[in-house]
C-alpha cells in the first residue's frame, strides 16, 4: 500500500483479531514514528512497546478511554522528554506510527495521554525517567472490522488565500 492510500484509509480502529504482531512488524513501526519531523532535530521521543496481556490490561484500566488497549495484542506507549515542543514532535511520531501500522495492513487507534489524570502512573508503570511525559497510547493489531466514519469533504475545509 503506497503512502497517499494508508493516509485515506486510516482509521481508528477498538476492536482486534486474537492474532500476534511480528515482532519485526512492530520495529518497522517504531522505525517509522523515530523518523518524523522533529523541531530543531530534538526527537525527544522513546517508544514502550507492551505485549504481555496483564501490563496492557493495566494501562487499560488507568486511560479509561482506552480500555479497548486490552484486547490489541500490542500498545505502543509514546513518551518524549520534556522539551519545548515535545506534543508536536510527539504528536508527529505517533501519526507516523499510525499510517505505517496501515500500510503494513494494521489497524490503530490513538489514546490521548499528555495532561490526563492517569499520564504520570502509566509513565511509572512503564519505568520511563523523570522527565517523560506521557504523549499517547497507540493500541495495535490486527482489525475485526472495517471502520468507514464519515470526514469532512474537502471543500468544507479548505480555504484559499482567506479564511
């Protein structure tokens, strides 16, 4: 799958097939979030990846939006360290992960985690440094159904010269 058609047919995805992600599947994915733009080169990100079902279930439980996490075979947790435009970068890594969890024929869906009430445990539960911040929670695996929700049509968003 090229990269124009994994960024229009990405979705987010709550719902898994019992089936593993090769491991080199998910170091593809992790390779692909290092490599996104960062402000000033800083790349302040780090990348947990959790695979045993007790941790995931968890996470689970402390993001409260995400209790979906459980059943993804895989959550990737993004944690950048606490510089100036550390929710971009981060913000970035994670969108890289997600298309290329897409073209490797994955689905994701991203858990929001900088400034919840649960960022600063899950940060411990993972063993990240001071100095971390929780960027998001990307559960990852294999999709049991074809999200199709609608997006806005292209005239409704673009504006030319002017708002």
């Amino acid at each position: 799958m090229d990269a124009i058609e994994a960024l229009k047919t990405r979705r987010s995805v709550r719902s898994f097939l019992n089936k593993p992600v090769p491991r080199e599947v998910i170091e593809d994915l992790v390779d692909c979030a290092r490599l996104a733009a960062s402000a000033r080169n800083v790349q302040p990100w780090e990348f947990v990846v959790v695979e045993d079902a007790g941790r995931r279930a968890e996470i689970a439980e402390k993001s409260l939006t995400g209790l979906f996490i459980r059943e993804a075979p895989v959550c990737v947790v993004v944690l950048c360290q606490d510089t100036k435009y550390y929710i971009e970068d981060g913000s970035a890594a994670t969108q890289n992960l997600l298309v290329a969890a897409r073209a490797h024929g994955l689905g994701t869906c991203w858990v929001a985690g900088d400034k919840k009430p649960h960022a600063e445990e899950i940060r411990r539960l993972v063993g990240a440094p001071d100095g971390h911040k929780l960027l998001s929670l990307i559960a990852v695996g294999y999709s049991d159904q074809v999200p199709a929700p609608s997006k806005r049509a292209l005239a409704d968003v673009i504006h030319w010269e002017r708002f």
